[in-house]
C-alpha cells in the first residue's frame, strides 16, 4: 500500500524559472526505507519540502497534489501535518527554535497539545532513543553536528511521525554519528514501521539498508524508481568510482615552513586537533583530508585567526594569534567552503571588478580573466546576481575571485564541491599554475580526490585528533 | 515574582514618577531595587555600570536645570538626576529578578500576548549569538579581498540583512516542521500562575508610593 503519493506535480522556484519538478507522479510504500539520490543543485532537498508541505508555503509554486494517508499534505495544519511527515535538514545548525534540546522537545510537544503529565516521560523516552540524554541540557551552539543531528532524530521520535523525510543529513557529522543514526533509522523501520526518505548523494553504507532506491534525473526534472537492476547497477558504479590512492611524495625535512604546528590544540564545542606538532611547506600544494566533523575547518579557521587555539601555531616564524588581522590578510587567504560568505557586491562582474581594484599584482589582467572565465564555462554571466548561481558556479565564481587577489598563500575549504570532473580539473590546473608558476602556498581541504594526486605535492591527513603526512592520495 | 505582574508594577511606577516630582521617591526606589537586586546576587559589575552609564546625562540634566533654565531650581535639578537613576536601576531590578525565558513564557500564559511574537522574540534572542559570528566572519572575508568593513560599512549591514533573512526563513520552517501554527492553543509543561502575594506586594508597592508621593511632609 502507497503511503505518499505524488499526482502530477510541478514546481517552481519563480514562475520565470525553469521547473525544478516536472509533471511528477510517484508512490512510496508504507513502512519501507527509501533513498533518494542524483547529482546535487537537482531538486532533491525541493521535492522533500514538497511532501513535507514546507513548499509552496514558504517558497515557489506548484501545481498537481502530494497526498500522505490519501490526505493532501498542504491541508493540514502544523501541529497535525508535524504527526504525519516530519524532515531532518541538511544543516543541523538551523532546524532548532529553543536553547537546549530538552527545550525543543518540549516547544515541540507542547506545540501538538501533548497534556503536560505525558510530556516528561515522552521526552526521556526520545532522547534515550537517539542517545541525546547527556547532553539534553546543553546549549545547541556548544554541540557538534553530529550531536546536533542527534537532537533532531529525537525530535522526530517525539513527534512519533509516520513519515520521516531527511534531506542529506549527515554532510556536515562524523561518521560514527552517521552509523548510529543509520541504525536508529532502520530500527525505526523494522520495529515502529515507519517510512523513511533520505536524500543522499553519497550511496556507501546504504545497500543492504534499503528497500528501493529513487533517482533524480536533473534534466528531465523527474524521480523514478529504480528497478533492482538499475540499483545495482548504481551501486556498483559508485563503488567503483570510490577513489583509488596513488602514491605520492612525503614532504623533506629541510622545506621552509609556511606554517608551523607545535603541540597545537583546538576545540570547537569539541575536542578536534590534540597536540600536533608538524610544518607546512611554503611554496607547495598540500591536500588536506580526513573524515566529517574532524577539524579540518576548524584548523582553517585558526590558521586565519577565526578561531582561538592553545599551544603554538606560526606563520613565516610569527605567533598567529598576535598577528595583526588586516595585514596579515594580505598574505593568507581563506576561500570559504559557503560560496557566499566570500561576496561582497550583487553581480558577477561586479565582483570581478572588486577583486582586480584591490588584487596586489598585476598577474591577472581582464584578458587572462576573460580567458578563465571562458574554460569554467562562466561567461557570459557578468550581470547575473552572485547568489543567483548554482552552487557550482558559486565555487568557481568564489576560486577565481581570490586567485585574481593573488595572496600569496591560499586556504581552500572543499572547493570541488558539487564540482563536474571538467571544471575540477580546471581549478586544479589553476591552483598547480599558482603554486609552480607564482610561487604561492596552496592548502586545501577535499573530499573530492579523484585525480587531485595529478596535481597536489603532499597529503596531510586529519584522524584520531591528529595530523599526519600520508604516502597516498 | 511573576514576571508579566512586575513588569506592569515597574511600568506604571516609571510611569508616575515621570509626572511628579518627589526626590524622596526616587531615592526609595532606587534602594528598594538595590536591596531586590542584593537579594538576587547580582554581580558586582552591574552596578558599577548602573551607576556610570546614566552619569553623564543625569550630571548634564542637573547643570542644565540648575544653571540654564529659566527657574534654575535647585530641588527639580535634583529630582530629573535621581529620576534617570530610578529609571536605571528599575531597570536593573527587573532584568535580575527573571529571564528572558520566563518573561515570554509568562506573557505568552498569563498576558496572553501572541504565541506569534513571544516564540519570533525567542527565536530572535537565540540568533544573537549566531549573528555576532556571522558578522565576524563577513569582516574576515572582506579583510582577504583587501577591503576593511566597519560596522557602519553598507555592505556589511547588506551582507548581514542577506544572513538575517536567511535564517528567519530557516527559523521560521523549523518552528513549523516541529509543530507550531501561528496562534494556535498550546499545552504547556510548566503552567505558570500568579502566586497571591505577588498582588499583595503590588498593592503594597502602589498604596507606599502612593503614600511618599502625595504626603504633606515632602
């Protein structure tokens, strides 16, 4: 029996726009795990806040009925449609209206008219089951994603939904916290009978999970259901595509330092980097990996002053935190892993304008400009709003912004994101030119590593609260 | 106390001391506050700044009355300095006898103001914190392009309305995925009520001004 059924629906972000969803008709079975999975910037995260009836009321336009237990969705109010179909969100920071969880828990109980005598023991049960009970009392900044995640599956327990949606909801957690809410889930499936969505892209761990698997097919804007063959076949690609390490160099001792690690230690809401002690040659092309939630930002953000640290951590032999943050600016340079944070004004070339008036030499004139533009298929663009760009463009758009600055050394957090193999290789080619041709510092954070052994000179990796150089990439 | 009730005592106390001139009452006042204030162990620190933020205008409006009005009247010039310090430290009394927390909670129960704006306040006060390092971060990046952004810079304020924008559409698709409708009735864990004393003590504080105000021996 269909549990959700979707009936010729069609949706728009702006009636302007192209449709995200076209024409489309799909069922989900009750009591069955489902994954939902095709390239990001698709639709997937929008056809969940469809069956979730978030959209069209916050957002867009849409057309045909989305109907759970044969009831249309958007007829019924909050605190009933919260009881049928509940959603885990992407980014675990900003799912929470209270403090604390136990706060959550208790607005959202409150908000379905629990009685106030059922309310404590409905709360211990939810937050012994997605295992939030130690930290029920904290303060949601003070908690990790995966933490935070945690939190959010208690809240859909409390809600004890039919219909739980999760929209890539482990991007941003560790993965012991991915495989705990993967269990959680499937015991929610096999013992509560619940229906569970997931919006993934990344397919590992799922296979044995699941009970059907749905592909989203950007350019005909449409789900459909695999068939068991076309899953497998799915699965074995993307197994296949699992990136295999080639070998490459160790850094030599006598390389100057960039920067400098001695018995380093940070902490953000939890322990990250424990006592590290290494360099970071200047003039090189350094990959940076490890897990989830394990510190890499968190190391970036200290690197640029973000972020407070104890033990040592020089740049060029200068302690970081007592170095002037406007001066130092101008010699190392974070490229955000949010696109957005690095804009500044509202069109394309407007930003390119920005960056060439305050760029510190005159290595990229408009012609090489036009020329980059070209090869990351930006062109053409220049009077489209920034943030109007898919979440690629965004990346490219944000890479070529801050090479044009030409700062000598230069952080990337996750630039390959959401990132085609073309325009990856196109950047890395651009940071290798950077690295041999000017002489710059490159760091950058990846966990996209198909091919980037071609063009990185070392591996730094990020495991156990400690940093390592690594053979292989 | 309840909050909703002491905020309407200190309310209609401001209030009235604004319409009379009584220097007697500014003074029991701010001792009264200073005593509730002790009572919830306050730190140290607020009332040094109590007392030096209201300085300047209260020592302003004492020169100005006492030396530049018409009537240069030595007594107003002293009701309008003790009068800005009883607005100060009214103040003072109240934010230490509640929380944020229990002031909405207790206007959403007991005043009955819109479920709407007591959790859009909440969410809001949540956001701080965020906001603060939002715009750290908005700096920093600026810094890396080679532009330093002040807090009166355009595109800061621009860059942090994009952010405030973002996030109240994110709050308010929260609030609704966990439940809650606009103005909708709620249960609550923890019912708050007005305890008996609390219209003792109002009445006693009303009826004592009262008595200060409009005494013959002023």
């Amino acid at each position: 029996m269909s549990k959700i059924n979707l009936n010729d629906v069609t949706f728009h972000y702006e009636t302007t726009l192209p449709p995200v969803i076209e024409h489309q008709n799909l069922a989900f079975d009750d009591g069955t795990f489902n994954l939902l999975t095709g390239p990001s910037g698709t639709g997937k995260s929008t056809l969940l806040k469809l069956i979730v009836g978030l959209y069209p009321a916050f957002m867009g336009e849409a057309t045909g009925t989305i109907t759970v237990n044969d009831q249309p969705v958007v007829d019924l109010p909050a605190s009933k449609r919260a009881q049928v179909v509940a959603m885990m969100f992407q980014n675990p920071s900003q799912q929470f209206a209270m403090e604390t969880p136990r706060n959550e828990l208790i607005f959202t109980l409150e908000n379905l008219q629990v009685p106030a005598d059922l309310m404590d023991a409905r709360v211990n049960d939810a937050l012994t089951f997605a295992g939030v009970t130690d930290f029920a009392d904290r303060k949601f900044t003070s908690l990790s994603g995966g933490e935070q995640q945690k939190v959010s599956l208690a809240v859909i327990v409390a809600l004890n939904a039919e219909v739980i949606l999760l929209d890539e909801p482990f991007a941003n957690i560790d993965p012991d916290a991915r495989l705990f809410l993967l269990t959680q889930l499937t015991t929610l499936v096999k013992k509560y009978h619940k229906t569970i969505i997931v919006a993934d892209h990344d397919l590992s761990d799922y296979e044995p999970l699941i009970d059907q698997l749905y592909i989203f097919d950007g350019e005909r804007h449409q789900v459909h259901q695999a068939d068991a063959g076309e899953a497998q076949t799915r699965f074995a690609a993307f197994e296949q595509r699992q990136h295999q390490p080639a070998p490459i160099a160790l850094p030599a001792a006598e390389l100057s330092p960039e920067f400098t690690l001695d018995s380093f230690t940070v902490s953000h809401q939890t322990p990250l980097i424990h006592d590290a002690s290494l360099n970071i040659p200047q003039g090189k092309f350094v990959v940076l990996t490890g897990a989830n939630g394990t510190g890499k930002s968190t190391l970036f953000d200290a690197l640029v002053k973000l972020q407070t640290y104890t033990g040592s951590l020089q740049w060029q032999g200068q302690e970081i935190s007592k170095l002037r943050a406007r001066k130092y600016a101008q010699h190392v340079a974070l490229v955000f892993q949010q696109a957005a944070s690095q804009f500044l004004t509202i069109t394309v070339a407007e930003e390119i304008a920005l960056s060439l008036k305050y760029q510190q030499t005159a290595a990229w004139t408009q012609n090489r400009i036009n020329a980059t533009l070209a090869s990351l298929d930006l062109s053409g663009r220049d009077d489209q709003v920034v943030y109007s760009l898919s979440e690629g463009q965004k990346k490219k758009l944000q890479v070529l912004l801050m090479l044009i600055m030409d700062v000598p050394t230069l952080l990337l957090d996750e630039p390959l994101t959401g990132l085609d193999l073309v325009s990856a290789h196109t950047i890395l080619k651009l940071l290798r030119h950077a690295v041999t041709e000017e002489h710059h510092t490159v760091l950058m954070i990846t966990h996209q590593l198909t091919d980037v052994s071609q063009y990185a000179d070392y591996h730094l990796h990020l495991n156990n609260h400690q940093l390592s150089y690594e053979a292989r990439l | 106390m309840n909050p909703t009730i002491l905020l309407c005592l200190v309310f209609f106390v401001g209030v009235e001391i604004s319409f009379t001139s009584v220097i007697w009452a500014n003074v029991v006042i701010i001792t009264i506050s200073v005593l509730v204030m002790l009572w919830h162990r306050a730190p140290l620190l607020s009332y040094v700044r109590l007392l030096l933020v209201p300085l300047i205008p209260a020592v302003g409006i004492w020169f100005s009355i006492r030396y530049f009005s018409t009537a240069q009247s030595v007594h107003f010039a002293w009701v309008m300095a003790t009068r800005i310090y009883a607005y100060a430290f009214l103040g003072g009394l109240f934010t230490f006898s509640t929380t944020t927390e229990k002031t909405l909670a207790s206007l959403e129960q007991n005043a009955h103001i819109p479920t709407t704006f007591v959790y859009g306040m909440l969410g809001a006060f949540n956001f701080v914190p965020k906001i603060r390092s939002e715009v750290k971060i908005i700096r920093a990046s600026a810094q890396m392009r080679g532009i330093d952004l002040h807090f009166w810079s355009p595109q800061l304020l621009f860059k942090s309305i994009v952010a405030a924008l973002n996030w109240s559409e994110n709050l308010a698709e929260a609030m609704t995925s966990h439940g809650f409708t606009e103005n909708a009735p709620r249960t609550h864990r923890t019912v708050i009520r007005i305890p008996w004393w609390n219209y003792v003590v109002t009445v006693i504080s009303i009826v004592g001004l009262q008595a200060i105000l409009f005494s013959p021996l002023k």
